[in-house]
C-alpha cells in the first residue's frame, strides 16, 4: 500500500477524522477525536504508527520485519508499519482495522455502542 491508499482506507472507517497534528510531516486520524493512526510523510520509508495491545504487537513484530516499535509513542502500544517491505495489503488493513478498534474499545459505553456493528464487521 501507499500513503493514498492508506489515507483513503482510514477515511473510509466510521467517523474518521483526518488532520495535520503540529508539524506538516505526518497525517493523524482520529475516531471520536482519540488517535488510532500516525502516517509519517517525513521519513524515506513511509510508515504508518498503529496501535495494538503488547500481545498482538509482539506477534506483529515477530512475524514482519517491516514492523517496529514507534518510538514517538509508548512503545509498548505503538508499532510502525513501513509500507515499502514485506507486509501484505491486507495484512496492513488488518492492523489498521485492530488499531482503529483498540480506541473504539475504550471509547465511553454510549459512544461505543455506536460502533459496535463496524467492530463486528471487522472481526469478521
């Protein structure tokens, strides 16, 4: 996948928000204004920061290494994709899917119960 293709997928995602955070090197979106995606357009590899529980980060980190912990943000939580290596397309919408739903899961009950449809989609 490319940045566009990135972009377009995110924006595609239930009430995604699309915004330059504080510099004019990197894309934010936000679902219900709560961060799920950093795509950083400064880097020679254009990668995308997703965010995954420790578990499904270190299975992401062992199976691709095109995949590392995104440094600008608690590691623990924060994984860079590169766009340019070995991870499928699809396996890139998978995680941006797990990423946007990780911050839907903690979204409070009555927003949550919004989007309980597009989590189950997802799953699926």
């Amino acid at each position: 996948m490319n940045v566009e293709e990135v972009r377009d997928f995110c924006l595609s995602l239930k009430n995604t928000t699309e915004s330059f955070p504080f510099d004019d090197v990197s894309l934010v979106f936000k679902v219900e204004n709560k961060m799920y995606l950093l795509i950083s357009l400064d880097n020679v590899d254009a990668n995308v920061a997703v965010k995954c529980d420790p578990e499904q980060a270190e299975i992401l980190r062992d199976h691709y290494a095109a995949v590392t912990p995104a440094y600008h943000f608690n590691k623990k939580y924060w994984n860079n994709i590169y766009l340019d290596r070995d991870m499928p397309d699809g396996e890139i919408k998978k995680w941006i899917r797990h990423s946007y739903d990780e911050v839907v899961k903690k979204l409070p009950k009555k927003i949550r119960e919004r989007y309980s449809r597009a989590i189950k989609s997802n799953i699926d």
